[in-house]
C-alpha cells in the first residue's frame, strides 16, 4: 500500500468544506460530517480508555470495536457505501451476553464513576448515545444503512456493561444512584 497521507495539511478545507470518500464537497457542519466526526471522537475516548489497565479481554473487545467504528466512520463518509452488517450487531450482542451474565443484576440505576477506567467507559457510551443521536438525524434526510444505528445502540448497551464489569474487576463497587437521598443541608 502506498503512501495515503504523504502531507497533512491540503488548505481544500480553508473554505469550511471537506471532502466525503466519494470526492463530494460538502460543509464541515453538514450532518454527515457531524456524524462520523462523534464516531472518530467516540474511538479517541475508547483510545483514551486503552491507556487505563483494563483486562486483555475487555482490551481485546475495545480494540476489535475501534477498528470497526473506523470503518463505519468510513461508511458514514462515503455515500452509498455500506461497511457495518448485521453479523457486527450480533458479534456484540454475544460479547454483551457474556459479560452481563457475570455481573449481579442491577435493582437501582448507576451512577458513572467508580473505578477511573470505569468513568472513562461511561464517557465514551456518553459519546456514543451522541453518536447514535447524530446518525438518526442524518438518517432523516439521507440513507443510513440499517445496522450502523442497530451496531451503535448495542454499542452504547456493551459500554455500559463494560463499565461495570471494570468496577467488578477492580473491586470497586459500582456508583449506585440514591433516589431517596436526604438532601436538606445542615
């Protein structure tokens, strides 16, 4: 493979435009630039999350998932092309199953924190849940293939158990929301 980033600055962008994979100018602002850019920020938070100590195979899993968002970022990028299919979806709906299974079930909502992996997980299914809102607004006005939204929403889904299972495994005890909390000040 040669050379694909041989300068790294064009100045074709000076305008506020940017090209799509299919030679397409279009404004940095546009929906579809918006998408894919939360994607590309949703891989930097789990690049982020990678620096942390994390078990080899929940790194294994979140190195598996970049890869993958890049190339839905590229689908995302180039009109027409579709990247991301329905094997994607149920791929983490079997790693989701896996870990869910080893955790105690949830009776009170959780709050993001714990272990600083952890917090760092629930950031990244944040930005993930952004990801998934932008996609759906790009998807009222042009096509978006069916299983980018179903892979982002599992995504988000496998985040948050992630989260837990790094609370689980560093023997930290998840945040557990206080809903009758006392909240009247001395």
């Amino acid at each position: 493979m040669g050379h694909r980033l041989s300068k790294i600055y064009t100045r074709t962008g000076d305008d506020g435009t940017t090209g799509l994979g299919d030679g397409t100018r279009v404004s940095k602002d546009s929906l579809r630039v918006d998408a894919y850019g939360t994607i590309d920020e949703l891989n930097s938070v789990l690049g982020l999350l990678l620096t942390y100590e994390v078990p080899e195979d929940i790194r294994d899993c979140l190195i598996r998932v970049q890869h993958r968002l890049f190339d839905l970022g590229g689908e995302l990028c180039i009109p027409g092309h579709q990247a991301i299919n329905d094997e994607d979806v149920s791929a983490l709906e079997l790693i989701l199953d896996s870990l869910n299974d080893n955790l105690t079930p949830l009776k009170e909502f959780i709050l993001p924190g714990g272990s600083a992996a952890a917090a760092v997980c629930h950031v990244a299914r944040t930005v993930c849940r952004r990801a998934e809102r932008r996609v759906v607004t790009l998807a009222q006005t042009e096509t978006v293939a069916t299983p980018v939204l179903r892979y982002l929403n599992r995504l988000s889904d496998l985040l948050f158990v992630i989260a837990r299972v790094l609370n689980q495994r560093a023997g930290v005890s998840d945040v557990l929301w206080q809903h009758d909390r006392n909240e009247t000040a001395d």
